[in-house]
C-alpha cells in the first residue's frame, strides 16, 4: 500500500499479526495487546527471540511471569521455549487473543502510534464463541492505540456499558455481553518504552525513595501479581 504526501509517494509496509489467537476450551482469562514487532511478520526473528506470543528479546512480559511464577524459561528461538510458554499458559487456563489483525506503517518499528488503518479481531464474537473466559487482560492502558483503547471503541459500536470498579493501578472494569459478565485489567506495557511513564507515578517515585535499587521491572512485577496471582 502507498500513499500521495505533497506529490511524494510514501510505500507502507503491511503489518499482519503473525500469530492465531491462542485459546482452549479450559481458557479462563486473555491477554490482549496489540502487535508483535515487525520482524515477527517478516519471519526474521534474533537468537533470543521466541516465536510465539511476546517473545520478543526486548520485551517483558515473559521475564515479568517468569520472575512471578520460577518458570526457568528459556530465551532462545527453540521448541523448548514454545513448549514451555504454551504449558505455562495451559496449566493457568491463560489464552492470548491480541486486538489487531493488521495495520500498516510508514517507519517499520513495533510503536503502537505508528500503526494506521488499523483491522481490529473480533473479540467479542471469540468472547460469545469461548463460553469459559471471564477476564481480559490488557498489555496497555487506553492511550490512543493500545489495547484497551482499540477494546473500547468495540464496546462503544455495540452500546455496551465500560464500568470502572477500581481506579487504582492496575485499573479494572466490567463489562456485560451475552449473558455474561467479565472483567478486565489494564497493565503497563511489558516494553521499554512504558518505562518513562511508570517512573512519571508517584507510586513508583515514593517506592525508589525508600528503596534506591527499585527498578521499572520491580514495578511490573508487583502490578502483574495482583492480576496473575489474585487468589494465591
């Protein structure tokens, strides 16, 4: 696809989400984001890259569960390291089911900003068809183009009713669909580029104060145990 600027030609590169959504009869919760970078589309993945879900080297999400759970994971582009994100996964009746199904870019990079014509999955028709799911969680909050942003604007086409029921990190929400009542939590993004917005909070400011080696990771670990691990 291209398009005219000021008598230039701009050519955008087509991003189609590499991945199916992952979800078994047992899946309970989702994890929902948005795309994985570029290259796991092009099929040109680094070393430590994992071809599955979020199994970028740079990002954190696995290295946050990782850390929550003692999974030893492995960050190698091996079987083994599918096979384990897949049993960890299973055993927690966790599907991923992210937003977007393509979108087009003009810089080839992984920022969510960057995305245009954006084609979104339909979530809530693999909501009505997945009897079992109650709770989505969402790897961004509802800054333009994340997750729960894209989330919203499917809500507010079927006239469905977003409540908030705790404003606090991490944010939650309920939602009514076809009988059914679900939940949803919004984490930082498990990418660098949040890092910025979480040393922004006062949550974080005041924990590095009384702790000097508090990291951005510490902080991710801490919000994602209240949504991985809320009866443990």
């Amino acid at each position: 696809m291209y398009k005219l600027i000021l008598n230039q030609i701009i050519f955008l590169f087509y991003h189609l989400h590499p991945y199916k959504p992952y979800i078994k009869v047992n899946t309970t919760s989702i994890i929902v984001g948005t795309l994985p970078p570029p290259r796991f589309s092009t099929r040109e993945l680094n070393y430590n890259d994992v071809d599955f879900s979020y199994g970028s080297s740079s990002g954190l999400l696995w290295k946050v569960l990782d850390s929550i759970f003692d999974l030893k994971l492995d960050y190698k582009n091996t079987r083994l390291a599918v096979k384990q994100r897949k049993n960890f996964l299973d055993k927690n009746k966790i599907g991923i089911c992210d937003i977007v199904y393509s979108a087009f870019r003009e810089k080839i990079d992984a920022s969510d900003l960057g995305m245009q014509n954006v084609k979104l999955r339909n979530i809530l028709s693999i909501l009505k068809s997945n009897l079992k799911i109650n709770t989505l969680i969402f790897t961004g909050g509802n800054s333009t183009n994340g997750p729960e942003y894209f989330f919203r604007k499917l809500l507010k086409k079927e006239g469905i009713f977003f409540k908030q029921i705790e404003e606090n990190s991490p944010r939650k929400h309920q939602f009514h669909y076809y009988g059914r009542t679900f939940f949803t939590y919004s984490l930082v993004a498990p990418s660098g580029a949040a890092n910025r917005s979480i040393g922004s909070t006062n949550l974080y400011k005041n924990k590095k104060k009384l702790d000097p080696n508090y990291t951005t990771f510490d902080f991710r670990v801490e919000q994602y145990k209240e949504v991985f691990l809320p009866n443990r």
